[in-house]
C-alpha cells in the first residue's frame, strides 16, 4: 500500500494578475484585444516580474535562470513536504526530481541532496521529458518502488519555470496559448508503505495515443524552448480519454469515482475530460480551482491537485495528467 504522507507547495514571488497578463500580450498580439474579456482570468506566478518575462534571452540566459530559481523553489517544496510527513531528509530512500522546463547536470535531486541534506547513498531518479504527465509519473514510480521496498520512504519533487520558454519574437497561436495559462511553481510529496487511512495510491498505468506525437511538447531551437500545442488537443483528448479510463478502471477494479485529480491544464482541456468521461462540471472542482489559482504548472500540476483535494472525501478516485506522447498517467486513488 502506498500512502502520501505530506505535500509541500511552492510559487516564486512574482505575481501575474490575469488583467495585466492580458493587457500585455495585447500589446505583442493585438489582435487578442477583441477576444480578451472572454478569458478566463488566471493568477499566475513567475520568477521575474513580467516585463522581463517578455524580453528577449539567450537560451544561455534562460538556464542560468533556471539554475538559480528551480532549485530553490524545489527546496522549499520539498522540505514542506517533509515537515508536513514527519520524515527528515535522512530517512528519504529514493527522489524522483521532476522537470521539462529546463536543463541542469548535475541533474536538480544533486543539488537537492546537498541542500536538504539527504543521505549520499539515496536512490535518484531525474525525469526530464515527460512533461506535463511527469508529475503522475512520478507518484507511479514510488509506487513501484513501494510495492517492492515496504518500509522505505519516497521524495516526489516536480519544479517547472514555464515563464522562461515565452518567446516575444513568436507570434504563433502555440506561443499565444502556452501565454496565456502557464506559471512557474514546485510541488513536493512524501510517499511511504504505511496506510494510515489517508490519501492513498493502489496502481498506476500509463497509455500512449498512437499517432499523436506531434500534438504536444517543446521544439529546441537556437532561441531555446518553443512549445507546441495543438490546438486540436482538446478534441483528441475528449476522442480518446473515455476507453482509456475505462479500461483501466476495469483492470483495477474500480467500479464507482468519488473524487478526480486531474492535471490542470486549462480550460478546454477540464471540458474534454468531463465530455470524455461523462462527468458534471462540479466533478473537477478541485484541479478548475487549482489553474485558477495558479495557472498550469506542467509537472507540478497534478501534484498541486492531489495536495488540494478535501481531506474529509472519501471513497476511491482517480489522477489523470496529460503530456507529450500523447500520454495519459492514471492513478488508482483512495482515502
């Protein structure tokens, strides 16, 4: 059985109000004055005030200040989620260090160990190309981790500085959209063998949708990370999800859904989902109040969804997250 046993949030000091965000991509696209009040309004964090957001860096530049930022913030989330589980650094047997948004090696859990003071012969994984999906993923890999070693602990820490990757110069609806809902933040999670009646994970599963690679990811080019985002996602999305949640429900076992953390990449796609699976808006509270809050954190996401879910629900559930491939994580929950 593999348990949570304490989450820990991050998000930098820079505060993106969705009327100012607006306000300025109104001045690089303006043809998004006309369409704007129709936005959804999304607070949303970053590294640096916003306008050096929008000015133009080297990808030199950018990972010098992801260097500087993604460890720090990983930090904090991390030894909030220790506090929270009770555990000190020295009792984490495994790390599993999440990000897509930049480049360091020594990978970030290096960095991490040294600074929290995790023991030198802890077991690290870095996961770096799973993008927004790479947070379920990494509640999976703990919990095969768990299943086979019991009495040991997991870190689970996913940072993403989304905010580095906006491009002025690129004027394309991709750009526009990735503008428009991302944030910079970390989220941490403890994960152990212990159940003590808590939020708890029972499996995990990973599904590829054939022929969609090219629908979502980063495209490296001289001037550093462009996302892609099809904007046919959505509708792949609400095409495909419902027999891949389907299946694995039948699989698991899982005959009735209390509860649904699902990673919150934005309007369209909360609809897909609901439309995919049949569900009532009000079934997605939890992770629509997350991207309200904080914007689309990639990785991070689903995480901040699983950290927001009310304590008093109980029952079976289930975390969805989406990213390159495309894939779709799962996870069997219960509390």
């Amino acid at each position: 059985m593999t348990a949570f046993l304490g989450f820990g949030t991050a998000l930098p000091e820079h505060v993106i109000e969705p009327e100012v965000a607006l306000e300025m991509l109104g001045r690089l696209w303006p043809r998004l004055r006309a369409g704007a009040a129709t936005a959804e309004l999304v607070t949303r964090y970053s590294v640096e005030p916003l306008d050096r957001v929008v000015q133009r860096r080297s990808v030199g530049d950018a990972m010098a200040l992801y260097a500087e930022h993604a460890p720090r913030l990983a930090r904090a989330a991390a030894c909030r989620a220790l506090e929270a589980a009770r555990t000190s650094p020295a009792e984490i047997d495994l790390v599993v260090s999440v990000s897509c948004t930049g480049y360091l090696v020594p990978s970030l859990d290096v960095r991490l160990a040294a600074e929290i003071g995790l023991r030198p012969d802890v077991v690290r994984l870095p996961l770096t190309e799973l993008g927004c999906s790479g947070g379920a993923a990494a509640v999976a890999a703990a919990h095969r981790h768990l299943r086979a070693y019991p009495a040991d602990r997991v870190l689970v820490v996913a940072v993403e500085l989304a905010s580095l990757s906006f491009h002025a110069a690129d004027r394309s609806l991709d750009n526009l959209a990735a503008s428009m809902v991302f944030g910079d933040g970390a989220a941490a999670a403890v994960l152990g063998g212990a159940d003590d009646g808590g939020l708890r994970v029972l499996a995990a599963g990973s599904r590829l949708v054939p022929e969609s690679e090219h629908v979502l990811g980063f495209d490296l080019r001289d001037t550093g990370f462009h996302v892609v985002l099809d904007r046919r996602l959505p509708q792949l999305i609400e095409a495909r999800l419902g027999p891949v949640v389907s299946d694995f429900r039948r699989r698991h076992g899982v005959d009735d859904v209390a509860f649904y953390a699902v990673h919150a990449g934005g309007p369209r796609i909360f609809d897909a989902v609901e439309s995919a699976l049949g569900l009532a808006p009000d079934r997605l509270a939890v992770s629509r109040t997350v991207f309200r809050e904080v914007g689309n954190l990639s990785s991070a996401s689903v995480l901040f969804s699983l950290a927001a879910l009310p304590p008093d629900q109980r029952g079976d559930g289930l975390a969805i997250a989406f990213g390159p491939g495309v894939s779709v994580e799962l996870a069997h929950l219960r509390r």
